[in-house]
C-alpha cells in the first residue's frame, strides 16, 4: 500500500431544508390555516480516527467532501427530513489542522475518537410557524442555514513506543525485521526506506510495544534536506529513540550522532529532549569489530552508554530489545510520574 502522510481536503457540510409555504385545503373547512413543515437539517462532516486505516491515501484522491443537504417541508406540517451525517475515516494519529489559519482543531489519537469539521445548516421555518393574530394567512417561509465549509490539512503523525532513527544505511530496516514480523525493502543503496514501517515487538507472553523505523536523516533534514521534515514529525510522538550508527563507513560516529541529535532539536526542542538509546550495529563485520571498543570508549567518556548488536545475524539483539524494553517502561513511569 502507497503511504500518504498528509492530504489537503475541502469539507463542505450539509444545507438545511427549505420551509414550507403551504395552507389547509379540506372540504367543509372554508378557512384553512397556514400549515407549512419546517425543513430538515443537513448533515454533519465527521472525522473520525480508525485502527483499520494506515494512510490517507483515500482522502489525497477523494479532496471535495460534501455532505447532503435536508429535504424541504412540507404540507400538513411535515417536517422534511434530517440528512445523514458524513463520516470521513481516517488513521489513528490524524492531526487535524484548519489549512487557511493553521490553527490545529483536532488531534485523533484514540481508536473511535471523533470531530465535526463542519456542521450542518439548520432548516428554515415553515409558514405555519409565522401565524399571529394579525397575520393568520403568512405567505412566506425560511430559507434553509448553509453548512459549514473549510479547508482541513490532515498530517498523520505514526503512533509508537520506539522510534528508530539514524544515518541512511545504517540497518535500521535490518533491525526491525530482525525484532518484528515488519517487512521493509532492504537494499545497499541511500534512502531505501521511503516511507515509515511500523512492527510490534513481542518481549514476553503478553508484553509487546510498537517500534517505527524512520527513514534516514542526513545534516539539514530540518530544512528540507534528503527526505526532509516529512518525515520528522513521525518521531515527535513516540516515547523512546533508538539511534542505530554504523561505524564502518569514513564518518565519524560521534560526528553522525552529533548531527542526527542537532536536527531534532532544530525540528523540535522537545523532540531533542526525548530519551535514547544508542546502538552500533554490524557487529559481525570485521571492521566494525576492530572499532567497537575506541567508539564505545569515545560515547562512555561522553556520559552516553551504548550498545552493540548485529541486525544480520541476530549477535546482542535479545540483549539491546530487553534494554529498550527497560529503558521503555522506566520512560513511561516517570512520565506517568511527573502527570
């Protein structure tokens, strides 16, 4: 399935009925009243967040949402018919965001949770409802309300535990198909990974949590650069980062981990602020094992514990997803702690 992150779409709720002009004409009954119905109200434009939905692939290609409109009153004081309310589906993790003003209106989070984006007009009021003692025979009736109307930009922001964050090329594909049952494209080349991979990690009978593998950042992502801020916001929710460094390429890892660090924080303080845990993966290769120690020395100096594991063959993973796991629930403690 194509991942769609973002979508810009016009929402349009329903018109209400018109009122209805209308008089009593029976035998026998020389004098009838007015007795024009009012008209029905419109739809409602509902979004509403869904487990079952991944992308809003569906939305980037339906963009005009229009709900109906009431039906007209009638006769014999018959109120027209209410329209259906429209319900747009979209994926947990939908931020809502008015696209003229940029003022976010809604942040769906929660399986089921909802929000009107547009109100449907209310219908206008027949004649029936304009009799006086002075006025026994009114001839005229209410327009129905228009709906509301806007433009929504929709930005999905992945929900995770762990979010997985790195150089290109570094194995973070490798690693959560290694921990996973996510099956990500692997290749050698930069920017394999265009779009998120979402997979659950299972670290006993019960207890699982989400990892997101983020494709690769580069200097300058938070201007634009490589795949650019798109993909970001995708790591602003989740509780924990893993940084994967590869410590067999000309870089400098700390020089890597410095400039990966430096454009979360230009993305976002808070982003910067959250936990990590720093692996070096590739451990069966030769090179990587001739480095390890002078790089693990290097981090430690620096306050910064860090782990090692081979995405590959599967060496110090058991050891880094139970440390992840640790690090994860102490978080989430301290979090809940400090609410």
């Amino acid at each position: 399935m194509k991942f769609i992150d973002e979508a810009k779409i016009y929402v349009k709720a329903g018109d209400g009925g018109k009122g209805c002009v209308s008089f009593r004409r029976e035998k026998f009954v020389p004098r009838g009243g007015p007795n024009g119905g009012d008209g029905g109200k419109g739809g409602d434009v509902i979004i509403k967040a869904s487990s079952s939905h991944r992308t809003l692939l569906d939305l980037k290609y339906q963009q005009h949402q229009t709900a109906k409109r009431g039906q007209h009153g009638e006769g014999s004081n018959k109120t027209g018919r209410s329209a259906d309310d429209l319900v747009v589906i979209v994926p947990v993790g939908t931020l809502l965001k008015d696209a003229d003003t940029d003022e976010v209106l809604a942040d769906l989070t929660v399986d089921g949770q909802t929000f009107i984006a547009g109100k449907g007009g209310i219908g206008g009021r027949g004649n029936a409802r304009f009799a006086t003692a002075k006025n026994r025979a009114p001839r005229f009736a209410q327009e129905g309300m228009p709906g509301d109307e806007r433009l929504l930009l929709l930005e999905l922001k992945l929900l995770a535990d762990v979010g997985i964050i790195g150089m290109p090329n570094v194995g973070k594909s490798t690693f959560i198909t290694k921990v996973s049952a996510a099956r990500p494209k692997i290749a050698d080349y930069p920017f394999t990974t265009l779009t998120p991979n979402l997979g659950v990690v299972r670290i006993g009978e019960y207890e699982t949590f989400v990892i997101a593998d983020i494709p690769g950042l580069i200097p300058g992502a938070s201007q634009g650069l490589g795949m650019g801020i798109r993909f970001l916001r995708h790591v602003e929710r989740t509780t924990l980062l893993l940084h994967i460094l590869d410590i067999t390429k000309d870089s400098d890892p700390w020089t890597d981990f410095e400039a990966i660090t430096g454009e979360l924080a230009q993305f976002s303080p808070e982003l910067a602020q959250k936990p990590q845990i720093v692996g070096i993966n590739k451990l069966d290769l030769p090179l990587t094992q001739g480095r390890i120690k002078k790089e693990i020395d290097k981090f430690r100096e620096k306050g910064i514990e860090i782990l090692s594991f081979s995405a590959v063959t599967g060496e110090g993973i058991k050891e880094a997803v139970g440390e992840i796991a640790r690090k994860l629930q102490a978080t989430e403690k301290d979090q809940n702690d400090t609410e």
